[in-house]
C-alpha cells in the first residue's frame, strides 16, 4: 500500500499518493487554471517537461514554480491563480 500526502492547494486541503507530480494532483483535483497571462488569459500545462512555465504556480510563498517538475511534499502550501 502506498503512502499518501496531504496538501493545501487554494486553501483546500488535498491528499495524494507519495511519487505524484504536483501538475497532475492539480489536474485530477479538477484545477484547471494554474496561473494567467499578463492578458487574464487563463493557463495551464502544456508541455509537461518543464520548458513553456504554462504551468507554474506558487509554491511555500516561493512563485513561478513549475508544477509539472515538483513532486508533492507533505504540508506543501499551493496557490494558483483559479
């Protein structure tokens, strides 16, 4: 069986398998707008390997950080621009 975390992302609590990629637990959560363009263009993943930064959120009060290359840590702290 495997280990699960819990994360706050917006202020809701979310719990995942230990291993997830913090662009999936988002996606699978149902978020859709991680971050928006400096039009208000709502944006998302798209690359998924870390080089578009259409995924980036904010992370322990840390931003632009690419949700498709972090791994989810117990007590991780997320916010998006949902």
């Amino acid at each position: 069986m495997s280990k699960h975390l819990t994360l706050s992302v917006n202020g809701r609590s979310l719990t995942v398998p230990e291993g997830t990629v913090l662009a999936v637990a988002l996606a699978e959560a149902g978020v859709t707008q991680f971050r928006r363009s400096v039009k208000g263009q709502a944006r998302g993943p798209l690359c998924g390997m870390g080089i578009c930064f259409e995924c980036s959120v904010t992370i322990d009060g840390k931003l632009h950080q690419r949700s498709c290359q972090t791994l989810c840590q117990e007590g991780m702290e997320v916010t998006t621009d949902e």
